[in-house]
C-alpha cells in the first residue's frame, strides 16, 4: 500500500522520531539478549508500532491505556525478576520505561528523555561487560544518540542542513582530549558510596555450591574466566591447579562452602621455585580469587586467605579487577588440624548414601593405611567400569551412592564428590574443592587464558604427618584431562565450544588476537586504577601523587584540552578572506557614509548609486563607475586584474 | 519567583550598564556573550552526576569513560554556542510604523563575517521573538520583532536579545543590544470621516500649488503624477522616470488643518486627519497638511501620505512607550 506523501512538519516529526528510536535501538542492542524474552520483544514491538503510527497519524494511546501497560509491565518486572533494583531488573525497567515514553513522545523534551534513557542504558551494558566487542557497539550508539540529540534540538525550521551524524562526529572529536584528561587524572576512590554491588545478577562461573552436574554445564562455555601473565615461565600442565571455592559441608547431593569458617591460617611450608603472575579476573559476582595452589603472597589489602587456603575479597567482584601473586606448586600445609576443623571435614549427612559409606569402611578395613586405602579408592574408579563424561545422567537424592552404584558415568564433580564420601566415611578429613585446572596459552600475547570450559573439582585430604594434600580422582580415570587438557579428553566430541575453531588453525590464531586485543584492554582501561594513575602521576615528575599532584595534573590537562577545543572552534569559525573588490567598495559605502549617505538594507549596489547621483549630482558619474567595476568584478565569470586596479584607483580618487 | 524577577531586573540594569548604549551596527564580541546552561543542559548534568557515581562505585572504568566522555561533549558544545554568536554584526534595519493599536515592525540585520554557518539564532525582545533562524557563512539575515503598540507617538524598543541554543540546546548563549530603535506610531484613523470640501477658500486652506507656468526642474516619479508632466526625453536618455516640476500659480489643493477637525479629544481630532490622509492618497490625491507650527504644502504620493502622517504622530507626542 502506498502512503500519501507528509506534510514538511510532519516529516520532519518522523524524522526526529527516527532518529531517537534508532539510538535506542541501538542503546538496547547489547540487553536484547539478556533480557527475558518478554522485555525485549515489547520494547521492538512499541519502537516499531511507534513508527508505523506516526508515518500513518495514527492516534497515541490515551493516558489510560498507557497508565494499564506501565501497571502491566511494572508487575512483569516484578514477576519476572522478582525485584526492580538489582542490575537485571532494573535493566529491564529502564528498557520497558522507554518503550512506554516513546509511546507519548510528542515535543522535542520527550525525545530528549529518551536519549538520555539510551545513554543511561550505554551504561547498564558496561556493568555487565566492559570488553571490546562491547565498546566497540557503545561507541557509536553514543554517537548516535548524541547525534538525535542534535536532531531534536534543532529549533529553526529552515537552515544550513548539518549532517547530524557527521556534526555531532566532529563535535565528539572535539571533545575527545577534555575526556582523556578526566579519565587519566579524575582520582578513583577506593570503596563505594554506598553498599556492596548486588551480587545477585547471573553470571556464568564457579559458585560457592557444587550439585552434580554443574561443572559439565560450566565446561560448554567457553567464555574467559580470567587471564594470567606469568613473570618467568608458566608452570607445566599438571601444576595448573587454580584454587577457587573450598566446600565443606554435604548434605548428600550438594557441597556447600558451608557457615562454618576460621580464620585461623594452618602453617604452609614451601619448597623449590616460586611462581609469580599476575591475575585479571573476569566479574564472577562471587567473593573467592583463584590463584594457584599454594599461594604464599598476593596483592596486600585486595584479599584474606581462610583456613581452607582459599582467597577471599570483602566484597563480591563485579568488575574486572587484577591482582598480582606468588605461588609455590610444591609445599606442606596444615600439619596440624583443630579437632573441630577436624570435625568439620569428617562431617557426612546423617543416613545418606549408605551404601557408599558401606563401601569404604570395607575398604578401608582392608587397606593398610589411610595412603593405601587412598590409593585403593583411586584404582576402583580406574579399574572398575567407570566413565568420565560430560553429560552425565541425572543423580538421585543419594547421589553418590546412585553415581557409584548405578549410573557409574560423571564428569570431575562426582568424582571429587564420591571420593571425597568415602574419605570421609573412612574417618579421613576431606573436602571438595572447586577451580579451574590447566588454560589456553595464548602465543601472541603470551599469557595463559583460563576459560569457563577448564572449570574442575577435586578433592582434599588431611594425613597426618603431611598435611592437606591433594588428590585429583579424575586422573584415575581420565589422566589426559589433566596431563593436556579438557580438549584431549572429549577429542571427538562436538560438545564442546570452539570445536571448530579448535581445529582451524586461522580461526585459533584470530581467537588469540582477539582474545589478545581483549587482555590490552583489560590493562589498559579496565584496569586503570588508582595504583595505575599513582604510577602516570609519578611518571610525569609528581614526587607524591597526592589530591595535590590530581588537582595539579587535572587543572593543567584541562586548560590544554580546552584550549586545543578553543582553537578547534577557533579555525572552523575563522573570518572569510575578504575578497578585495570588496573591501574597496566597502570603503567606498563608508567613505558616503560618513558624508550621510547610508547604504540601506537591501538597497543594491546599483540603487545606491542612483541615489547617490540623485543627492549628489557631482558625485554620480565617479559613484556609477565604481559601482559598475564591482560588480564587473563580482559577477563576471572572469574577473581581470586590471579592472581591480581600476576599481581601486577610483575608490583612492573618490572623495566626497 | 520574585526574586526571579528581581534578579533578572538585576541582570539587565548590570548588563546596560556594563555595555553602554549601543551604536547602528554592533560586532558580538567576547565581553558581551553570556551563556548559562538550559534546563535541558542541567538535567544532563544531574544525569552525568547519577552516572559517576555510580561508575565510581561500581569501579567501572568504562563507565566513568563513558560519563567523561559525554561531559567533554557538554563542554564542546559549550564552546560551539557561545561560537555561535561570536563575531556576527547585528544592526539595527529600520521600523515600519504601524497605526495605534497594530504591531511595529522592527528589523534587526544579523551578518555572519565568518565561515561556519550559524545556526538556530533567535532575536527575543519583551514578549515577542522571531522564530529561529541561520545565517549562512558571509550572509545576512533580517529578523523582525512586532512590537504591539497601544497609542499614538512612538515606540522604542531598547533591548534586544540574540540568543541561541546550537547546538543540542544544553546551552543558551545571549547577548543584548540596547539599540534603542525609534517608531512612530500613527494616530488610529478614524471610521468613516467624510473628507472637508475641497475648495481653496475653506477657512484659508488652500495653498499656491506649484503650477505649470514655469519649468523648475526634474524630480522622480511618483505614482498620481500626471503623465504629462513625464519627461520622456530623458526617460529615453537615462531608462529613469522623471517628471517636470514648474513653479507658479496654480488652482488650490486641499490641506488637511487640524484646526478644521472640531472636537474636544486632540487624539480623536488627529485620528479623522489620520483618516483624511489615509484616504486622500488611496484615491491618488494631492493633498498638505497644516498643523499649528508645522505646514506641509500639497504633494501627491506615498512620501507625503508619510510626511504627513509621522507628523500627526509627533505633534504634541507623549513621551515613548518602551518596548
């Protein structure tokens, strides 16, 4: 169907509307995805409906209808997300709010609201990510609604036609010095204004609890965890044990870190080599750092080691935060154990999973020692029918005795959750404890990626005499997982991410440049913080970078950033070179000036001259043949030298 | 609002006396651009203050980019405003005197001596603004500002605002002009006033009119002239008309004297002499005026319907209404 052609005011109206529309669009572009399918599909739904009916005149709806959707949606949120606070809700609110705004956008201020919800969504999308691929979508957006923001605020219906897009680029890069000054002085706090980030957003990564089952879920992505650059060589395979959460307490299907903490440090005596790195760790939203097993020192003031080894941050992660360490892969820890730490780690729910507690005593019975015993536990799963896979079958309530019993196929959890039981059960302290074991080596920035997909569980023991000491059953039963890695164990499987790009070697090499781009960034931006601006301010000759040397260093920057914007504007705003036939003639409407003969508005320059004949007839032949050589000058196709030096020959001569 | 009021009052007295009065043309210069941010530009401002605190919380690096990078734009754009004005010429164009009771109009020129357009510029005065509007590199445009008008005399409109708000209205730079632009203002003619009887001895009104004895010499045309009096030999020299005037004795044309209108009100007695004029030259007579110390002899045209009624206007004038 065709449409009859708008009215100019109304195109410009649709026009204006387009514009806005398009910048949320593209604002909302990295939640589409994340939010529920709901939220984003009502917001296409109005940014679309909104188009059509004002290209149509269709009505807006009446303040009814819009107060009954705005209920509507708010009660989605609410059921949706179960709150209208935390960073997903509201999200999704500021998305939903927006589609109801544009559905009675009508003068310039609404439209102005909009870009400002899209600028606030630009936002939103840094808490959730503040990667490349991110920015690179954030940049133009902003761009864009900055450039919506140039359209609707045009209030003179006629005029040059600025390209907005292109006005606004320029104006953007104008300011671009102003805001590399601010992001490299304006001092960063230590802390937050008010509580701690919400921690309830869904992000993909180890917890501080182990069903059977979640690991495997863990390994099919491939997103990064985090990011090690090691000072001297990275330790072989098998060493890359990073320790993440330590889980105490079962309940017969679940390990939890569990309420019951110490903050009592067991003694760690270390031998050989350290290992020094340096983390940059992904938001995981969870409080625990990974760091290689045994970690002797780390990033003062960042984290505290509990009793379990684990490092711990005061509050959750929620941004991409670095932190350096040392590390020694051989040690003896926590020669001596408190009789209720003891109790702690002998802890089995009560009546659950007989059969495997049967199972152990037995063997224990029959073994020799607590490292016979251990080791008897480990041949069992290498010698007897078990398999180490990444879709294990559901487990029922007992789940280990299911796991060793029935179905006899896990991934690294059950393992760790079946041995661990039976340590237990045998009278031997024991825990879970989760991580993340081996890493991608990246060649081409030279550092170690460890991803989502190297997630890993294994198990702890306590002798006495040697301390902690740890026993990985999934090398009794898959030794390649741990020798080359999670790919080695699962060749043929399609399962796992990447499977292509594992493959090509071209799409392995682009991986590691991206994944490469993504490390200098993390180093460079994301992890520019105050220790990093410290450092800048010490570089640029301030002996102490205190408020002084910020103040200093921001006044400074400032001045220059603007000056260099002043002179910017400067340029572009510079006089037009006036042409010379035209400073002669206007010399010459002065000089007549100056007798009251005043060149009126509009009057032509060949009017003027009549009038000047017609006031002062001595003065008309001189004036009409000043006047005739400037407009020769002016309007012939080619001016000639000669007539210039005529023109101003007369205008020397004329003298009223 | 009325320390509002009081403070723009304020404002206003300090810029007057700061600036002094102001000439024909006026280059916008520096020292005379004020610029504050709108309300626009202080809800960005709070938004940008929302959005730093919650990066600086949160420890979001980008964020806080982000926040910078759309304050540097808020400070681009502050410079591009007051740009905006700078450096342009405003000069007072004349005034259309209306009659008592229509607007005057008038005209203030904007050129722009430099070579990035200016955009969306406003001429605001007292109640009255002409819509937006640009002025491309090396142009000029005419703003008009219709000042209503309520009685006879003149009209004098003393400030003038050049505004803009380009770009993205975060800003709304200013700056006045105290031109001090004069208008007269025509009594409101009377309705319907039937003209005197146009014979040379009412009450000494008629006038020698230049007669067609004696060639005096050559003046422009005007529309009513005779064509007769067309003196096409140098029309077919020069292209221009003009028409022989002569000297002499001649029949008496009508003039208008107030003292002819009866009536007690001086303003209704100038209104019918308003209304005399007014219609003398629509049906393309000639005719003078007399007014006690003034006299206007009889000519035909639009310049005398001029003449005559800015004379009305001024005679015993009140002082000017200020727009």
């Amino acid at each position: 169907m065709r449409l009859p052609p708008m009215s100019p005011e109304r195109e410009a109206g649709f026009r204006r509307l387009a514009w806005t529309t398009a910048g949320l669009v593209a604002a909302l572009g990295p939640h589409l995805l994340r939010l529920q399918l709901w939220v984003s599909a009502f917001v296409l739904a109005a940014c679309a409906w909104r188009l059509v009916a004002e290209r149509r005149g269709w009505p807006m709806p009446s303040a009814l209808v819009r107060g009954l959707i705005a209920a509507g949606v708010t009660v989605g949120v609410v059921l949706g997300y179960s709150t209208i606070t935390g960073l997903d809700g509201g999200t999704a609110l500021l998305a939903l709010m927006s589609a109801l705004k544009l559905l009675e956008t009508r003068n310039a201020r609404d439209h102005t609201v909009l870009i400002f919800i899209g600028w606030f969504l630009c936002l939103a999308s840094f808490f959730y990510a503040q990667d490349v691929a991110t920015a690179a979508w954030v940049l133009p957006t902003v761009w864009l609604l900055a450039a919506a923001l140039l359209v609707v605020s045009r209030r003179g219906a006629e005029g040059p036609a600025l390209p907005p897009f292109r006005t606004t680029g320029t104006m953007l890069l104008k300011a671009v010095p102003v805001a590399l000054v601010l992001f490299m002085f304006f001092p960063r706090i230590a802390g937050s204004f008010w509580g701690a980030p919400s921690a309830e957003r869904a992000l993909t990564g180890l917890t501080e609890e182990m069903s059977p089952g979640d690991i495997s879920d863990l390994t099919l992505n491939d997103v990064v965890a985090f990011r090690v650059r090691f000072s001297g060589n990275p330790p072989p395979p098998p060493q890359r044990y990073w320790r993440g959460p330590v889980l105490n307490e079962f309940d017969g299907y679940t390990w939890y870190r569990g309420q019951v903490q110490s903050i009592y440090r067991p003694k760690v005596a270390h031998r050989g080599a350290p290992v020094d790195y340096a983390v940059t760790l992904e938001p995981t939203g969870q409080q625990m750092l990974f760091a290689l097993d045994m970690v002797e020192n780390w990033t003062s003031g960042f984290a505290q080691q509990s009793w379990d080894f684990g490092l711990r941050t005061r509050k959750p992660v929620n941004a991409v935060i670095r932190y350096d360490a040392r590390s020694y892969p051989t040690y003896r820890a926590g020669e001596y154990l408190s009789a209720a730490l003891r109790n702690l780690s002998l802890q089995l729910p009560h009546s659950r999973n007989p059969r495997t507690v049967e199972l152990a005593l037995g063997m224990r019975g029959a073994a020799a020692s607590d490292a016979a015993f251990i080791q008897a536990v480990l041949n069992l799963f290498r010698e007897q029918e078990f398999y180490y896979t990444l879709t294990p079958p559901g487990l029922a309530r007992d789940s280990v005795d299911d796991f060793m019993f029935n179905t006899r196929q896990g991934f690294c959890g059950h393992y760790a959750s079946a041995f661990t039981t039976m340590m237990r059960a045998a009278g031997i302290p024991a825990r879970v404890v989760g991580g993340y074991q081996g890493g991608d080596w990246n060649p081409v920035g030279g550092y170690l990626i460890v991803r989502q997909s190297h997630a890993h569980a294994w198990s702890e023991v306590w002798l006495s005499g040697e301390g902690w000491r740890r026993v990985d059953p999934t090398g009794a039963v898959a030794p390649e997982r741990i020798e080359r890695g999670i790919e080695a164990s699962f060749a043929e499987s399609d399962l796992l991410p990447g499977g292509l790009m594992r493959d090509s070697p071209l799409f392995w090499q682009a991986n590691m440049l991206w994944d490469n781009l993504n490390a200098q960034w993390n180093d460079l931006i994301v992890q520019f913080d105050r220790t990093a601006q410290d450092e800048l301010l010490l570089n640029l000759g301030f002996d102490d970078p205190g408020w002084q040397a910020f103040a200093t260093a921001l006044g400074i920057g400032l001045a220059v950033a603007t000056g260099l914007l002043a002179l910017w504007l400067a340029f572009e705003f510079r006089p037009r070179r006036t042409d010379p036939a035209a400073m002669a003639y206007r010399r010459f409407v002065g000089r007549l000036a100056r007798r009251g003969i005043e060149r009126t508005v509009g009057e032509t320059p060949r009017d003027f001259a009549k009038r000047v004949r017609r006031l002062r007839p001595d003065l008309g032949t001189p004036a009409l043949a000043i006047t005739e050589t400037y407009l020769r000058l002016r309007y012939e196709p080619a001016p000639t030298a000669a007539d210039l030096q005529v023109l101003r020959a007369l205008v020397a001569h004329f003298r009223p | 609002m009325r320390i509002r009021a009081r403070l723009d009052r304020l404002t206003r007295e300090w810029i007057r006396r700061r600036q002094g009065p102001d000439r024909e043309a006026v280059t916008l210069r520096r020292g005379r651009i004020y610029i504050l941010p709108t309300r626009l530009g202080a809800a960005f401002g709070l938004m940008l203050f929302a959005m730093l605190l919650g990066s600086l919380n949160y420890a979001n690096n980008l964020g806080l980019a982000l926040t910078f990078l759309l304050a540097a734009l808020g400070v681009a754009a502050m410079h591009a405003c007051h740009r905006n004005l700078e450096a342009l010429v405003a000069r007072a164009a004349g005034a259309e005197p209306p009659f008592a009771g229509n607007d005057a109009v008038f005209r203030l020129a904007i050129s722009n001596p430099g070579r990035a357009p200016r955009c969306d510029l406003e001429a605001v005065t007292t109640g009255t603004a002409h819509a937006p509007m640009s002025v491309a590199a090396g142009d000029e445009s005419v703003f008009t500002l219709r000042v209503p008008t309520r009685r006879r005399g003149s009209v004098v409109l003393d400030r003038i605002e050049v505004a803009t708000r380009f770009p993205y209205g975060l800003f709304r730079a200013w700056a006045v002009l105290h031109p001090a632009m004069h208008c007269l203002v025509y009594p409101r003619p009377a309705a319907d006033s039937p003209m005197p009887p146009q014979s040379p001895g009412l009450a000494g009104g008629g006038t020698r009119r230049r007669g067609e004895d004696d060639f005096a010499g050559l003046k422009d045309y005007h529309p009513g002239d005779p064509p007769r009096h067309i003196a096409w030999k140098a029309f077919a020299r020069s292209n221009e008309l003009l028409v022989k005037e002569f000297s002499g004795d001649a029949e008496a044309l009508p003039v208008f004297d107030l003292d002819d209108v009866p009536g007690p009100e001086l303003e209704a007695r100038l209104s019918v002499l308003a209304r005399w004029i007014v219609d003398a030259h629509a049906r393309g007579m000639t005719f003078g005026l007399r007014l006690p110390g003034e006299e206007i002899p009889p000519e035909p045209g639009d310049a005398q319907r001029r003449r005559c009624l800015a004379a009305i206007a001024r005679f015993d004038a009140p002082a000017p209404d200020v727009a």
